[in-house]
C-alpha cells in the first residue's frame, strides 16, 4: 500500500512541476496564461448561457404545471357539478 501511495504522490509532483515549467516558462508562459484565461472567461459565459436557459426552462415548465393544475381542478368542478 505504501508504494502506490508513493507513486502516487511522485507522478502528482512529476505533473505538478510540468504544469509549472508550462505555464511559468519565460518565453511562452505569458501566451499560455492569456489563452488558458480566455478560454476560462468563455467557457465561465458559455456556462452561465446554459444556466440561465435551464432556469428559464424550469420556470417555463412550473409555470405550465401550474396552469394545468388549475385547468385540472376546474374540469373536476364541471364534472361535479354535471354529475350532483
């Protein structure tokens, strides 16, 4: 069990300092920075687009729930009162 944890742990620094030496390189790591933020600053807009279309949709569906509850109860009452 120990050495798999170690392994573990060694291949996490190994990944660790790559991502370092990628992004913090002072040649190209000003360039990586800038297009790993704007794909974060898309992908961030990207996901609000969908969470305010699922929010929209689920009120769209409740507010139809709710209609039709309503219409549901009226017939009941048409029904009753044909029926009594």
């Amino acid at each position: 069990m120990q050495g798999k944890t170690g392994l573990i742990v060694g291949l996490a620094g190994i990944g660790l300092g790559s991502g370092l030496m990628f992004f913090l390189d002072p040649a190209r790591g000003k360039q990586r920075r800038a297009v790993v933020r704007d794909r974060a600053k898309s992908t961030s807009r990207q996901i609000g687009k969908a969470a305010r279309s699922v929010d929209r949709t689920a009120h769209d569906l409740a507010k139809g729930a709710d209609e039709l509850t309503k219409r549901v109860f009226l017939w009941k009452r048409k029904v009753i009162r044909l029926v009594a």
